[in-house]
C-alpha cells in the first residue's frame, strides 16, 4: 500500500509540481491532493483524517504547514534545521475543542514517508515503540513530536535497514514491515 500511495505522491506533486503551486500560491491545489494522497494511503486512523482534513482547511496554518513539508522534502539532510519548523507547522495546526489531535506522529510522519521512503520513516507510536523495545534500541520516545525522537528512529532504521540487508529492502518501507513484525513477536 504505501508503495503504491509513494508513486501516487511523486505523480501528483513530485518532479518539482508540488513547489510550483507553493510558488504560484495555489495552497488549495496542494491540499487537495494531499487530501487525495492521505484518503489513499489507509496508514492513519479515521479520527487522525478528520483532524488533518479540518486543520488544513485554514489556509495560512495549510500554507506554512506545506512549506515547511516541501522545505523537508527537498532538504538534502534531514537535520533538526530543517526538520523541526516542520513539526512546529503541524503543531500549529489549529484543531477543533474537543475533537481528534492534529500534533501526531503519525499526521507529522505520514507525508515525507510517503514522499520519500528511502529517507524517512513513519512513527505508529504503539508499534514503533514495542519494536524499539523487542531490538533493545532506545527511541528517546515522546508522545509529542519532537526532533530527538524522529532522529532516533532514523537512527533505527538506518542501523536495522544494515542489519536486515540480506533480505534486500529497497526502503523503509519495507523495514516499517520488518519492525511491525519485530514489535509483536
């Protein structure tokens, strides 16, 4: 599935498309197709959807969170510089009383995942956390998001995406598999 909503990313805003309407100012167009992206990938759960839907209907939180992705994205390093204006973004979301949280790992994980799995990982907290458990490796997890924990698990996939190479994953994507299955045997 998500290699699937990966090609869908790269087809609706790679190759430069996506920064082309953040430059024309076509933040709906985006939204949009993130929304069309998001709907697709089955990866967050409905009240996660319903919250990033609603947050990204205020049009300057949507712009400055769409920046910050794309800034991310086209980072040649994924440092706390680049990294962290992106979780403030989406910690900014505006959010409804008494509705769904927008400010989760998995809202602020799912996207450059998906736009870039050989560089980034996604964060299920329950899952993630019982596989770092399982392999020993320390998270520094934090239910808020945060750059200590997101560059731990990069930390996490990396060494494992080493450890696992025999089995030839081509991203993380197939070492999200790998640490789903480690975190519930």
């Amino acid at each position: 599935m998500a290699l699937d909503t990966h090609e869908l990313f790269i087809s609706k805003l790679g190759n430069g498309q996506g920064q082309q309407l953040i430059n024309e100012d076509n933040i709906e167009e985006v939204t949009s197709r993130i929304q069309s992206i998001i709907s697709k990938t089955k990866m967050l759960l409905s009240f996660e959807m319903m919250a990033i839907t609603d947050a990204l209907k205020n049009r300057d939180a949507a712009k400055r969170f769409i920046t910050e992705l794309f800034n991310v994205i086209d980072s040649p390093e994924i440092t706390r510089e680049t990294f962290q204006p992106y979780i403030d973004s989406v910690l900014n979301l505006p959010q409804e009383q008494g509705k769904a949280k927008v400010s989760t790992w998995p809202i602020v994980t799912l996207l450059p995942f998906i736009a870039q799995p050989e560089r980034h990982m996604f964060l299920k907290p329950t899952n993630i956390q019982a596989a770092a458990d399982a392999l020993v490796f320390d998270l520094r997890y934090k239910s808020q998001p945060n750059w200590q924990t997101y560059s731990a698990l990069l930390e996490m996939a990396r060494t494992y995406f080493n450890e696992v190479n025999h089995l030839r994953p081509r991203d993380f994507i197939d070492l999200q598999s790998f640490l789903w299955i480690a975190g519930h045997e």
